[in-house]
DNA sequence: CGCGAATTTGATGTGCTTCAATCCACGTGG
DNA sequence: CCACGTGGATTGAAGCACATCAAATTCGCG
C-alpha cells in the first residue's frame, strides 16, 4: 500500500519530467513532498463546487472525473484523471474550484497542500515552469475535448476518448492495448456529452466490428489502426516526447492484429 | 493607432491585474514589453496548426478564434478572444501549438516575443504566478465550454456564449448590453458545435423571443435575467472579482428592461 | 441464492443536420 | 446613381443520429 502510494508520487514526476527538464535536486524535493492518503468509494464526490480548496488531489489508484452540471442536474465530465496525474494541479494557483471532483471507481488519493507544492515552485523557477506548463498541457486536453464533442458523431467520440486514454495509460508503464478502465458506461457518457443508451448501443458496434471492446473493467484494444482512424486521433495535443510516443505506437501496432 | 495598442496592453495589464497582485513596478515592465503591432483581414488564418510559435498575440482590436480541425475539414472554435486577451499565453511555455488562430473579423494584434514575457516572469515571482493563473482560468473557461457544447440545447449554448461574451466585454469597459460581436453565424456554429442553419434559426428565435438579437455585427440584450436563466449562466467561472461581476450585472439589469 | 447496479435491447420521438434555394446588404465599377 | 457581384442571412423540405422511455437481462457481490 505505503508502495503503491509512492509509485503514484514517481509517475507524476516522471511525467513532468517528460515535458520538462526538471534537475535531480528539484526532483528529490517534489519526491519529499508531504502527503495524506485518502481512500475514496466509487460514485462519491469528494470535491464539490465552489469548494475553496487547500490541497492539490494526486491519484494514486483508480479514476477521477472533473465535471459540472446543468441546473436540470445533467453532468459533464470534464476531464478524466488516471494514476499519476494531479487533478487539480490548477487549484495550486486559483483556490475556488469551479468543477467538482467525483471517484468513478474506488479510488485513492494523495492529498498535498498547496503550500507545500508553492514552495517547492518558488525556490526552482524550473519547477514552476513544468507545473504550469503541466496545467497548459490539460488545457490542450480541454480543447481536443471540446473538438470531439462538437464536431464528432458518437463512435468518432468514443474512439478518440479511447485512444487518448491508450496513450495516457501507455505513458504510465501500462499496456497500451490492454488497461485499466472503471467507468461505467454511464460515466463514459457524462464525459461524451451522450446518453448511456447510446454508449451503449455505440461500444457494443466498435466490439462487433472487432476495433476495441471494454470487459472486466479494461479497455482492449484489437485494431489499433482502424480505431485512430475513427476517433480521428493524433497525439500532438498530449505534448508527449516523440520516443515516448513512438514507444507506445509500436506497442499498439507491434505483434497480434 | 498608437494610442489603440497601448489602450490593449493596459486592458491587459488590467485584467492581470483584477486576479492577481502585481505590483507598480512589474506593472510598468509589462506594459514596456515591446510588440509589434500587426492587422489581420477578416478569415485570414494567421497561425497554423502545430507551428512552432516565438511570438504571444495580444487582440488589440477585432475577434479571435483558436480553433482546430476534423479530418473531414469541420472546425470547432475552442475560444474567442476580444481586445485586451492574450490569445495564446500558453504559447511562452509551450510553443508547438495544437491549435490555430482565425481572425473573425479585421484584426490587429500585437506580437510579443516569448522570451520578453518570460523575462519579466523570471524576475518577478508575483508575475509568474498571475500568468500562471490567467493560464488556468482559460483552462476553465474551456471546461465551460466543454458543458456548453456537451450538454445544453442550442438555444442554450447561443445564451451561454452571449453571457459570456457580456461579461468579458464589461470586464474590457464596453457596455455589456450591448457589445461588438463581428462573428458571422457560420463561425458562431463552429463555436457552438452547430450548423449555420441551426445557429441562424435560433437566434431568430431568441430575438423574437424578445431576449438579445445581433445586428450590425453588435449584441443587444434585451432581457438579461431571461437570458441568464435559458443560458444556465453563472460568472463564477469567469473568475472576474466580486465588485467587477457585481457592476456588470447592475448595466445588465439596470434601466431599460 | 438473491439483491441492486450496470448492461442490453426495443420502440418511438425529436432536435439538429443536410441539401438547396432565395433573399438581402453592401461594396465596387461603370 | 444604378447594375452587378458576392458573402452572409434566411427559409423550406426531408432525413438521420441521437434522445427518451421502458423493460428485460446479466453481472457482481454479500
């Protein structure tokens, strides 16, 4: 478990590293980081709106949905965070949340205060650059987002959110064919402004046509190509280092159709 | 036209300023930024995708779109930027853009090198972390923009967008009743993740409604509190201060129903 | 084994798209 | 000052992707 926790702090530093150049000493600093583990139920929220905020939220297992709601109460997730990320890394700099937080699965956190995580940015100018060029980085993410949900159907949408999470989930040491994904449908549906019913219906027709399918909480991917193609993906927006990318590219196209 | 552009750096300084503390000093080294000053015919492309950048755009005058592009051509605006914007902030710490700029109607812009901004922000700590900041809050603006268009109906995306715009025009000084908006319909449906057709329709609609109509390429609210409620607007996103949020909605719901 | 949650399926409705004209404002040249 | 061209606004008709409502089935778990 005290494992799993610290390998959660080493994946977010060794993302930011990839966009980044950031020195051994400032690493060892962000490593030092003080922390509160919390343990987070599925379908819980566990940050809500408007909440004045002082800690950033690490995951360190499991997956968060930022969203928003209408007044008739619809969601909208916003942006989807896997092990390793900082969800609100943004709240570092603007403390009023305007989207709450909620665990699609059960989930676990490491919570760090906003002072600590300021500091250790004030004394390293290098530091301060990686985190801020972190939060542009999810702000690209937001725009692809905003692109796939205003101008793709329903299958192009599901296919994209997939690659993307292929990608994310690869840069983390996962098999990109073959990761971690919780959400119920559901979810998947807040977070392509669709209903379940059509996710549903829609899923069901990338599995028959042998593209990707979601069983026993994972994502498979079988035909990485075809699935690019629909979703109309290309990784530019992530900024993640061309090896990085070619690394993952080859695991997606390499051996077994 | 030299006074035009010094007016834009002080917008500019303005609005940094509303969210954040900077000092006289670092004021007066951001508004001595050098920039040079350059105009845009209306649809003109003027940064492409995934170009590398080494200049920030500050609209001056005119309207901006960041948008990017579907394999099959169809464009979704991501933002709109009015005079007083920085368009592309996250350009000075991530300079291969995944997005491209549109001017939507005739434009002037000023370019200010990456290493000028980042000079400034090198020195002084306050302002780092204000850029930071205005960085994040376009981060949320995106994240509105992403429930927008994923889940409310047209006519609601049309009212949130126009809120919106109200209050960034207040923030800017202009009148928010009644406010420029030189977009033609077809790139207010690219924003919107709409068609003309629908775009045209219903802000027909909207208009005979009785609640804001555009016409010479201008934004007139008629009813406010209509609009707000159909639009599911709240400013909180916007991050504006409380006074400033406070005197716009004073012009909306002032004199004059 | 049984309960609740999630998935799956069907039938029906509709908001938005698509395609195709037509209309209108405005600028330009004769 | 009018003819003309062009980009944008407007309107109509028809179709479809996705929503809605409702029920049945399967899955996960105690």
């Amino acid at each position: 478990m005290q494992f799993n926790t610290v390998m959660a702090v080493d994946r977010w530093i060794d993302r930011l590293r990839m966009r980044s150049q950031i020195g051994d000493e400032d690493a060892a600093r962000l490593r030092e980081l003080p922390y509160e583990v919390r343990m987070i139920d599925a379908n819980r929220d566990f940050v809500r709106l408007g909440e004045q905020t002082t800690h950033a939220c690490l995951v360190a297992d499991g997956l968060v949905g930022r969203f928003s709601q209408t007044a008739g109460g619809q969601r909208q997730i916003v942006s989807l965070h896997i092990p390793g990320d900082m969800v609100d890394l943004h709240s570092v700099v603007l403390q009023r949340s305007s989207s709450a937080l909620q665990a699609l699965s059960a989930t676990t956190i490491l919570r760090v205060v906003h002072g600590a995580v300021e500091e250790v940015a004030a004394r390293s100018p290098a530091v301060a650059r990686a985190l801020w060029r972190d939060c542009v980085v999810d702000a690209m993410v937001l725009g692809e987002w905003v692109q796939n949900i205003g101008r793709r159907s329903a299958r192009a949408r599901l296919a994209h959110l997939l690659c993307e999470l292929a990608f994310r989930n690869g840069a983390i040491g996962h098999d990109p064919r073959n990761f971690p994904m919780p959400a119920t449908q559901m979810q998947l549906s807040d977070a392509c402004g669709l209903t379940s019913v059509h996710v549903n219906r829609t899923m069901r027709r990338l599995s028959l046509d042998g593209i990707v399918d979601i069983t026993a909480r994972h994502v498979h991917v079988h035909d990485w190509r075809t699935l690019a193609v629909e979703g109309d993906f290309d990784t530019g927006y992530l900024h993640l280092p061309a090896p990085v990318v070619a690394a993952i590219t080859g695991r997606l196209t390499g051996a077994a159709g």
